[in-house]
C-alpha cells in the first residue's frame, strides 16, 4: 500500500522589501493591519509602500537628535489599540497571530511616533496661503465643501479650507522629499507589486 503525506505548508514570514539595510517582512504588514497602524493604507500593497517610505524616513530620523516621547504617549497609544478588541484575549490573540508581542508592539509604535514628529518638525510650518489662494483652492474643490448639494459660505469655511490646503501642501512635499530619499537608498520590493 502506498502512503501518501501532505505536508502542509504554511508561510509564516518571508522578506517584501529591502530598503538600504533594513528588511520589511511579511509580518511587518500583517501587524500594520491587524492593528490598523497606517488608516491610509487600503491593501496591503499600500501598507508596504508606507512601511518603505517610513524605513526611508527613520533612517534619516537617526541622522538627527529626536526627543522622545513624554511619559505615556506610547503607553496611551497602546492602550488605544487595546480598545479596538472587544477583549484582551482578543488583542494578545491578534498579537500572537503576527508574531509580536506587547513590547514589540510598543516599540514600533514609538517608530511611528518618531516618524509623525519629524515630519512635524520639518514640514509643518509651511507657508501660509495666501486670501487669494485659499479662494482659488476653495473654487477648485466646492464639491468638497457642500454638503447635501448646498455649497457652504466660504467665510463660515475659511479655517477649513486653510487646514485643507496646508495638509494638501504638505504631504506634497513630503512626497517630493520621499521621492528624493528613495533615489539615495537602494530599495528594493520583493513582493508581486514590487
């Protein structure tokens, strides 16, 4: 008689992505979605590209003297994403289905956290628009700001708008920054998209 086995052959890590000397692993992405690290990110391809432009991002960050967070600003951050689960159970579950634990967990939160404060200290006191350019901003986009098809005032909006085109300006240059690290460091995606 002859036996047949099938093994069963599960992937439980492999490398996406390489970026200067830093690996991004494929559970590197399950985490940022288990745990909705990234919000923006819709798939995890999305997820990838952001955890690339991050590795870019940190490595520049460790250029430089960063101060870290106040007492329990990660300790709040983490008790945040505790909440999303209806149990703690649950959230050790999720923890040790992506092959973390709470104090890794915590650590690449304090990551994210020292990204989003460079990006502060460096771009966020840009220009600021102008009257003229916040009206042609508002002209441009009055779909955006109407709601149940009735365009609001822009006098009642202006702070808004303000908002708008300065998060739109920088995440502009944000992006050209990105684009001018990514031609410094090799990178490369080892996933379909990539």
């Amino acid at each position: 008689s002859v036996l047949t086995l099938h093994a069963r052959t599960d992937i439980l890590d492999r490398v996406l992505a390489v970026v200067g000397s830093d690996v991004i692993m494929l559970s590197d992405v399950r985490t940022v979605t288990t745990f909705g690290l990234m919000p923006d990110a819709h798939n995890e391809a999305d997820v990838l590209t952001q955890l690339i432009d991050r590795a870019l991002i940190l490595g520049e960050v460790n250029r430089f003297i960063v101060p870290e967070p106040g007492v329990g600003v990660i300790e709040a951050r983490l008790d945040d994403l505790r909440s999303r689960f209806p149990t703690p159970e649950a959230f050790l579950d999720a923890l040790a289905k992506v092959g973390m634990t709470e104090t890794s967990l915590a650590r690449a939160l304090l990551k994210g956290w020292r990204v989003e404060n460079y990006l502060e200290q460096r771009f966020g006191s840009t220009v600021q628009p102008t009257e003229a350019e916040l009206a042609r901003y508002y002209r441009g986009r009055i779909n955006q700001y109407s709601i149940g098809g009735e365009t609001q005032p822009f006098d009642q909006i202006r702070d808004q708008v303000q908002r708008d085109l300065h998060g739109e300006r920088q995440r502009t240059l944000i992006a050209d920054w990105i684009a001018r690290l990514n031609l410094r460091v090799k990178v490369t995606r080892l996933d379909e998209e990539g």
